[in-house]
C-alpha cells in the first residue's frame, strides 16, 4: 500500500506530531499511536477540521474512508462528549 504522511496537533498545547499512515489505517490505530506518543491518560478523539466544525472521527472506520489524504491535520482533544 502507499504510504503518506499526515499531521496531528495536540489542541491542549498546539505541539505537532507527523505521522506515516496507509489509507486502510483504521482511525483507532492512528489514535493508539498518538496516545502512546503523548502518553494520554485521558480518554482523546481524533477529529478532523471543516472550517469552524471540528469533525469527530470513528474509530472503527478508515482513513481512505474519511477522505484523508497527504497533509491532512487531524486534531486530537480530551474526550469531552463520551466519543463513539
């Protein structure tokens, strides 16, 4: 598969981590590469931005299938609604 690199910026401090992903990538397995990063105690989401809507993504689903691509930013924030 073709690998691409996205961004996620942690909204807690605005610092950034680049990432190297493949399209069948599911969102949690992005999520559980980031939660080991940062070591997150807390319950995060993965959301992507659509202008002043933050989008949150499904964990079960994929990257290809939410459309992200090469330089996508994707933010990662407390989970304050309970998540999917």
């Amino acid at each position: 598969m073709t690998e691409f690199k996205i961004n996620v910026r942690n909204t807690t401090d605005g610092k950034q981590v680049t990432l190297e992903v493949e399209p069948q990538m599911t969102v949690q397995s992005v999520l559980d590469v980031v939660v080991d990063y940062w070591q997150f105690k807390n319950r995060v989401v993965l959301a992507l931005s659509e202008g002043k809507e933050n989008k949150l993504l499904n964990p079960s689903s994929t990257l290809e299938e939410n459309k992200i691509a090469e330089g996508t930013e994707l933010l990662i924030m407390p989970d304050s609604e309970g998540g999917f």
